[in-house]
C-alpha cells in the first residue's frame, strides 16, 4: 500500500539531493572561508575581539566621511532622493530649468510645470487669493497676475449679476384681498393709501 507512494517520491528526493549537492559545489568557497572565520573567532581572546570591534568601527567612520565629501553639480541640478542630483535628461524632461512667477504668491518662483500646475491647490496660493478677497477656484487656475486675477472676478460677479435674485423686482408681497404685487408695486399703492 505505500509502497507505490514511495516510489513517486523517490525521484523527488532524488532530484533534491543533486540540487543539494550541487549548490554546495558552487558555494564550496565560501563555505570553507565561513568556517575558518568561525573558527578564528573562537580562538579569539577578549582583547582582540575589541581591538577587532574597533577597528571595523574606525574602518565604518571613514567609509561614511568618504560619502559626506562634495557632490560635483557644475549644473546646478536638483537633487534627488539619494542625495546626488538628478541626471540632465530628466531635468529637462520634466521641464524644471523652466521657472514661473506667481504674483499671488508673493512672486514665488516653481520650477517646472507639474510644481507649477501643482502650487495652485497649496496654501499659499489659497491664502493670497483670499487676502484678495477671490475664492479660489478652478476658474483662476493659471492666473498668477493679481490685476489679472481681480479683473476675472469682477467678470464672474457681473456674469452672477444677471442670474443673481434681486429683492426690489423680485419678492412679493400679497394684500388683504390675495393680490400678489412685486416689492415695487407694492410700495407705491402702500403709499398712495390704495391698499
């Protein structure tokens, strides 16, 4: 009964051993160097484990004082996340030797387009528009003039004039008979005595 299990297992463990085999064949190297740094740590007195501590310590001091000297940048680049500034062909990709000026922002330079596109939904943006007393909406987005901006919004505001409700023309008043006159209207018979 388990002897046909077996027997499909076999060549399983078979394959397995010779992938063993194998892989110790080309980590044989390092194995024997493992093992003596193993051995020659054991052998090791407690001083010159420390004098040993020490030295790696200095050894790590002055990798670190290596990778804290100048970066060359004759370009001026930006720099990127791993503290070495960005290759040439991505600079100009994205644009960013291109500056743009926002008078809203207190003549706040963004460099590329996406910093500038980006800045009209940042603070500082939003709180120069409402120092003019502008809300800032989509309406305003690549105006960066403040003359500009307060004109636009004179336009917008005289565009709501005409759909904006009008209390002289448009509320209404009713009399005692259930006569429905406008605010206008109404006034004028008030004051005639008419109603």
């Amino acid at each position: 009964m388990w002897l046909p299990i077996l027997n499909t297992l076999a060549p399983v463990k078979i394959l397995t051993e010779v992938k063993m085999q194998r892989l110790c064949e080309l980590l044989d190297e390092t194995i024997v160097r493992t093992k003596e740094n193993v051995e020659k740590k054991q052998a090791l007195t407690y001083e010159e484990m420390e004098a040993e501590r020490e030295e790696e310590e200095v050894q790590a001091e002055s990798d670190s004082d290596e990778d804290e000297q100048q970066i060359y940048n004759p370009l001026k680049l930006p720099m990127g996340w791993d503290g070495k500034p960005i290759p040439y062909w991505l600079y100009k990709l994205h644009g960013l030797g291109q500056e743009f000026k926002c008078e809203i922002c207190g003549n706040h330079s963004y460099w590329g387009r996406r910093a500038f596109e980006r800045h009209f939904k940042e603070w500082r943006h939003q709180h120069g528009m409402r120092c003019f007393g502008i809300p800032n909406t989509k309406n305003f987005n690549e105006i960066t003039s403040i003359k500009e901006a307060k004109v636009l919004w004179e336009k917008i505001q005289e565009r709501q004039g005409v759909n904006k409700w009008r209390p002289e023309l448009e509320e209404e008043y009713e009399d005692k008979d259930g006569n429905i006159y406008n605010k206008k209207t109404f006034t004028d018979l008030r004051r005639q005595g008419l109603i």
